[in-house]
C-alpha cells in the first residue's frame, strides 16, 4: 500500500542524503503486465522462506529478535537491485518523512562520511546553519565529527545511521565530539537539539545587478522562496539601476528535494514545453511535466552551478534549462542520479523505497549514471600541482571523496531501447580540437554555449 508520500528520487546517502519527492505529473501510456509462466508459484518460494526462519527460530544457538530477523530478510531482497532500492526500518522512515517536510529536530549541521588514508571514518562538515545549536557551540565547516555520545563513527554502518542518532526530540541532548583541524583541538560539546529549519535560497547580492541564489536543496516552499528573493532584489535595486540583470542559480552540493519543486522552478524560467519525462520499463514514458507561460521570467540571463555532489533534482533543473537553452550551465558533470523510488509503507511503519522509473531531460537525454555535462567545464582552485596527463577540465576535482553513480557497482545502466536518442556526454568537434590548452578549450566552450543560449527555443 502506498502510504502518504508519492513518488521519490532520492540522491546517495554520501551527498548529505539528498531527496526528491515525485511530483503528480500528467499520465501517460502505461507499460503492459506481463503474464508469469504457469508453473510459476510465489507460495512455494514463501514456505521455503518460512521453513528457513523457522529453523533458525528452533536451532540457533541464542535466541533470535523475530523482527530483526524479517527485517534483514527484507535488505537481503532489496540488496539484489540497484543502489537506491532499500529497506527503511520504522526509525529510518521517520528520518525520511521528516527530510521531506524540511523541519526536524537536529543540531545544524551539514555532513558527510569521510574517510581517512589509513580508513579512519568521520563526519565531515561541510556546512553549519546559522544561529544552530552547533553555530552556537562554535562548531565550524571543515571540522571532523568523530563521536556520537561516546560511539566512534566507525561503529555505523553508514551516514543515515549516524544522522538518525544525531537527529531526535527538540531539547535533547546529544554530545558529539569534534576535531577542528586548522585550529589544532579536539572537544566533546553538549548540543541541544532544536527545530532546524533554515531558508532553502540563500541570496547573495554580487553588485551591478547581479545575484547568487543558492538553493540548499529542494524543500517544501522552495520555489516560493526563489520567486520571492527576485522581487526582493527588484524591490530593494538603488533608483535607476536595472533591478536584475542576471542570476546565479548555485545548485553545487544540492543533491536533490521535491521533485515537484524542481518543476515549479524549471516553469519559473521557462514559457512552454516538456519539463521531464519519466520512464518506466522498456522505456515506456509514465508520465511528462510541462511548463506554463504566466509568471515565467523568460528575459533575466541566467547561468547554473553545478558540481559532482548536484544530484536528483538538481540534475532535473540543470538539465531542462540546457535543453531549453535557457541557462549557460557551468561547472563539473553532475552525479548522475535520475532513477525514481517509489515509497511503499508498511503495516508497522517502515518502509520500501523501491525504483520503478527513470528521468528524461526534455531532449530525451537519460540522466542515470549520465549525469548533465556542463556547457563550461570549471573544477575548483588546485591545490597542489596541476594534473597529470592533460585533463580535460580546467582546476582540480571539487568533490574528490565523491564517486558518480555510474562507479557504483549495481548502478542501472542507461538503455535506448531502440530509440535514437542524444549522446549522454557531448563534446562539440570545436571544443575537442582545443585539446589540452585549458585556456582554449573554456573560450570555446563559452562560444558554442552562447550560440545556444541566446535564440528562443520553442517545443
């Protein structure tokens, strides 16, 4: 049974667990039932199952948990499909309800699992919300997490679990103990947790009309609190300065949210057309998101930032407006993350999140283990020698702990189907005759996207 959340796509745990909520999009043809085969028999694999559980119950050497043990029967299932296809036991899936609704109780802190040379694992933060628990107790971005309430990071398994340890009731106390490397200390802080629920835009005003948007991730109200920053910029312009002359949209380590918010900010740049098309098996399309012309800011210049962590939703957005040649994206190729999980809540709360579909920018490009490829390639500031072997991208890899989907080893590996569609990865003729000459190559690449961009393109 289908419990109240809808359709998700949901970014690797290792890019700050990351989510994207399905949207109620138009439906389509939908794919045809396949008969099972007449000797085909789903009670005889249950009694085998139940015959198995019941040896263990009688014969193990210890007493087992009845309910751990079904539990883990359940991961086994899942283990067998790809990445992003899991098992939620009932705290889990509390976790995930309240990242979809964007306010839980928690510290304000960012994090992801890092891992030492040696394998040392830690919380890396990469980001602490202001006026947070952890900003009051001085906890800075860069320092190491290594202890919740006395258990090495080690001890989890995985980042989810760590952060449902972290996360809990409003007034609580969790102690953490934290590393701050350029500082040279190592302390145990008591942090009380509270209500986090921080702006999903951060605005940045650059001067000369000129403006970074920042979106966190895609959270309830997201698209509400983009189109409200842009009035804000236009309400607060000096007299006689044009209000915005373009904007930034810094999608970089957003690795996903509400898919239907994704769609709301796609319509908010764009008049008409194809949004993203959803697929399903043999590349059926399930449903499609359009746009829709009233209230679409179709003059404002627009670039997008995106990274190796902009994953899910991020990937949706940046690949929409490319495809319209609505944005100039730059930075590196993206995640890679464009599968679909559909939640389905089980009787005692937890919950199976499994992949049904697959996401199709409105050129039919697959995003899956593709990712969306810049119009730009720009990497961060090296900081050691240039890289070896004449790399292609101009700087160093932003997110080096970060493998793509497509390293992933059950990663669903994009299909055509039959269907002619585009290449995943382009590289223009232009751009690859600039070869190694880094300085070239991103003239070129400004020069091919600008003859993109700058005509209207209509679907």
């Amino acid at each position: 049974m289908l419990g109240r959340f809808r359709t998700l796509a949901i970014a690797s745990t290792s890019l700050a667990v990351g989510l994207a909520l399905g949207a109620s999009l138009r439906p389509a043809v939908a794919a045809e039932p396949v008969a099972a085969p007449s000797t085909f028999s789903r009670y005889q694999k249950l009694d085998m199952f139940a015959r198995a559980l019941s040896i263990i119950e009688q014969n193990y050497v210890r007493p087992v948990d009845g309910d751990q043990l079904m539990y883990a029967a359940i991961r086994g299932l899942v283990s067998e499909l790809d990445p992003h296809s899991n098992f939620l036991v009932p705290a889990e899936a509390r976790l995930l309800r309240e990242d979809i609704e964007g306010v839980f109780g928690g510290v304000g802190m960012v994090v992801v699992l890092g891992r030492d040379p040696d394998g040392t694992r830690f919380l890396d933060v990469r980001e602490v919300i202001t006026d947070s628990p952890a900003d009051d107790a001085d906890i800075v971005t860069g320092s190491r997490i290594t202890r919740v309430d006395g258990k090495s990071i080690a001890q989890f398994p995985d980042l989810q679990r760590a952060i449902t340890m972290i996360r809990g009731e409003p007034g609580t106390t969790i102690r953490v103990t934290v590393e701050d490397r350029a500082r040279g200390t190592s302390r145990t802080v008591a942090l009380v947790r509270a209500v986090i629920d921080p702006p999903a835009v951060e605005v940045r005003a650059m001067g000369e009309g000129i403006a970074s948007l920042r979106l966190r991730e895609f959270s309830q109200d997201s698209a509400r609190e983009l189109r409200d920053a842009i009035a804000t910029l236009r309400r607060t312009a000096p007299a006689g300065a044009k209000a915005v002359r373009g904007i930034v949209l810094d999608l970089r380590d957003n690795g996903g949210g509400l898919l239907d918010e994704a769609i709301d900010i796609v319509d908010l740049f764009v008049e008409e057309g194809v949004i993203v098309r959803t697929r399903g098996r043999r590349g059926t399309v399930v449903d499609e998101a359009r746009a829709h012309r009233p209230g679409t800011e179709a003059e404002v210049p627009l670039v997008v930032l995106v990274n190796k962590a902009s994953a899910s939703a991020s990937e949706i957005v940046a690949g929409a407006l490319q495809d319209h040649g609505r944005a100039l994206i730059v930075g590196e190729r993206t995640y890679g993350k464009g599968s679909v999980q559909a939640p389905f809540e089980l009787e005692d709360g937890s919950l199976l999140k499994l992949t049904t579909s697959l996401y199709y920018t409105p050129d039919d490009r697959l995003i899956q283990a593709s990712g969306i490829t810049p119009d730009v390639h720009v990497g961060v500031a090296p900081t050691g020698a240039a890289p070896a072997g004449g790399s292609t991208a101009p700087l160093a890899d932003s997110r080096p702990e970060i493998s793509p989907e497509r390293d992933a080893p059950r990663h669903l590996r994009p299909e055509d189907f039959g269907r002619i569609v585009p290449r995943s990865v382009d590289e223009s003729p232009a751009v690859r005759a600039a070869g190694d000459d880094l300085q070239l190559r991103t003239a070129v690449q400004h020069l091919v996207a600008w003859d993109r961009v700058r005509p209207k393109r209509r679907r």
